[in-house]
C-alpha cells in the first residue's frame, strides 16, 4: 500500500529510491541489532532509525521490511537468521521493489493540491492513513509494517496521530521512523520506539554505495570531505556541480570581512528564476555547510582536507579561536531558519541570497583580526 501520489518526495535526487536498493553499505552494526531482536522472538512495535541524512537509513528501513514481510512472525523464526538478505525473486521482494504490498505503507510528505508542488510538511491526513491501512485484516495474516521517511517532517497534530498508534500498536505490526534529527521530535515518540543508530559512511563504503548508484570515477577527497559520510549528500554534490559551486562560494568569501558587491550579486541572481530552484535550495545547503566548516575550524582549528582551494587559509582567518566558533554556530543556526522561513513563504531567492551573504559578511567583521 503506498499513497496516491506519483511524485515521490522521499526519493533523494539523482539516486534511485531507497526501496529498490537491495545492499545497504556500511550499517552492519544496525542490521546485526535488528536481527538480534528478532531472533528473541519478541519484536518491539517502534523502531527508530536515526543517523544523518543520506546514510542509508531509508533503504535500511525497506531492506527491514522486505525481510519481515517475507519471513514472518518472529514468534515461530524457522531458522535463526544470519541476514536480513531476501532473494530478488521473492514475492515479497517483489511487490516491495514495485510500491504495491498491500501490507506495507508508506508516510512521506505528499503534494499540495493548489500548487502541485512537495508540501514542506507530513500532515495528520498523511498519518491517519493507517488507521485504514490497520483496519485491514492482512489475508494471509502477515505482519504489517509502515514507514514514515522522514519523521522529521511531521507536523504536530501528525505527530499527535502518529503518538496514539504507538501507544496502542496493532498486533503484528512494525512502524519504522526514519529521522535525521531525533530530537525534533516529540520526547513521547522517542520513548515509544527502540531507538537504531545509523552511523556516518567511511571512505570505502562511501565509494562502495556510489558505485551502487552507477557513480564511479568522481573526485574523492573533497567530494569525502564536504559529503560528511553521507552518500546522499554526495550524490548531490555530484548531480548539482556542488564541489564547483562551493569552490565558488569560498571565492567569494575569500576576501572577508569585504564581500565583492558584484560577484555577490551574480552569485544571488544566479539563483532567480523557476529553473532554478534546485540550485537554489543546493546553494542554502553549502552556505549552511560553511557556516558549520567555520564553526568547527575555531574549535578544532584547519580541517585536515579542504573542501576547496583556498579554504583552509580562510577559516583560520575568520575563525581564529573558540569565541568566533561560538560566533559561527549561533549564525549558521539563525541563518538555517531564516532559509527554512524564506523558502516556506517564497521570498526571492536573490535577495534571501544577498541577506545571508550580508551578514556572513558583517559576522566577519567581528571574528576577523583587525
């Protein structure tokens, strides 16, 4: 069972959805904690899979739900089971791949009928479609699973619903909460679910799920550097010239605390126009990253690997010591929310841009030697 919707919003761009990836690189340990709970025999209802974004933690989430689909009840287990491997042939496994298993559903952010665009947020009437879903009586009296991708996006009254059905769970059933930041949500959620930690991709599992993706041959270090250990990010990166465009951004900044007005303004207006919303949205990200580089540079001081030329230098230059760190973080926070607030309510791109460079800016006037 999957929503009415063809766009799917919980699909990163640029990469195929989690649900048709069958190896999930580098979250072993997880797969080995789920497992060990299933083989007691005794399955908690709530599961929550936390971890950055872009690790894995989806297509670990469905690569769960094919297996318990597939196997069954852990009260009867016919072997103990060493994997959470499912043959590609299985029924299961196929109805899985084709987004039509009638005993999973999936909660993600749905469109807005007046724009027809990605809703910012998972409402209630998102959530409440499992109360329906529950209401059916599996014909082969399999377990049922839901996966919501991401929690994180729920709004409240969504997270009340959500509350009510951890807290009666129907028989049989497995609800799987994909969240980049756990502490987002509701302190009653979290205490309802067994909390999954999915940990950050080293080098060799980062190259191993790229190459997953068909994306061999890409420029390692910085690519490394600036992906954080999250594949997702780095397929980005890749698809979006990231590594091209915060080389760029760097450029710019390189002569702080002065900003080239004319560069600034190309850069923003760069960003106008419908085409170019995606570079848009892409820019705020590595805006928001080097705020958090400059941020952890004035505490650990220069990073080991430099996301692009010349950054190094600018980072220890700007963020010289832990009162600028300090500094960084508290704009990279009020910056964040003032690109999540612009975009909600489609304020120019150019101009929320030029805002944010202003203040970086003006921030460096203040943690920059004299």
């Amino acid at each position: 069972m999957t929503d009415d919707e063809s766009v799917e919003t919980d699909r990163s761009e640029g990469a195929e959805h989690p649900r048709l990836t069958e190896v999930v690189h580098g979250q072993s340990a997880a797969e080995d904690e789920f497992l060990a709970a299933y083989r007691t025999g005794r399955l908690h209802s709530g599961w929550l899979l936390a971890g950055r974004q872009g690790i894995g933690k989806a297509t670990l989430a469905y690569r769960i739900a094919r297996f318990v689909l597939a196997k069954g009840s852990p009260d009867r287990p016919p072997a103990a089971p060493a994997t959470l491997d499912i043959p590609s042939d299985n029924p299961d496994v196929q109805l899985v791949h084709a987004g039509a298993h009638p005993r999973l559903c999936v909660i993600r952010r749905a469109l807005d009928d007046k724009t027809g665009k990605p809703r910012t947020q998972i409402t209630v009437d998102e959530v409440r479609r499992m109360r329906g879903f529950f209401n059916l009586t599996a014909v082969d009296g399999g377990w049922r699973v839901v996966i919501v991708d991401a929690a994180d996006d729920m709004n409240n009254p969504a997270a009340n619903a959500l509350l009510k059905v951890l807290e009666e769970p129907p028989d049989r059933s497995l609800i799987l909460l994909v969240s980049h930041q756990p502490s987002r949500l509701l302190p009653t959620i979290r205490s309802r679910c067994r909390l999954l930690r999915c940990a950050a991709l080293s080098a060799t599992d980062m190259a191993a799920a790229l190459s997953q993706q068909g994306l061999d041959s890409v420029p390692a270090e910085a690519l490394g550097e600036l992906a954080g250990g999250s594949v997702g990010r780095a397929i980005r990166l890749i698809r979006m010239d990231g590594i091209e465009t915060y080389a760029a951004l760097v450029n710019l900044l390189s002569h702080l605390p002065r900003i080239d007005r004319s560069a600034a303004i190309w850069l923003a207006e760069s960003c106008a126009g419908r085409n170019a919303e995606p570079r848009f949205a892409h820019l705020l990200d590595l805006m928001d990253l080097f705020l958090a580089r400059a941020a952890r540079a004035g505490v650990l001081g220069e990073p080991p690997i430099q996301g692009a030329p010349g950054e190094a230098r600018l980072l220890a230059r700007i963020a010289p010591h832990d009162h600028a760190a300090r500094t960084w973080a508290a704009l990279q926070q009020d910056l964040s929310a003032r690109a999540r607030q612009g975009k909600a309510v489609n304020l120019d791109p150019a101009g929320l841009i030029l805002d944010m460079l202003w203040r970086i800016e003006e921030t460096a006037r203040t943690t920059s030697p004299a």
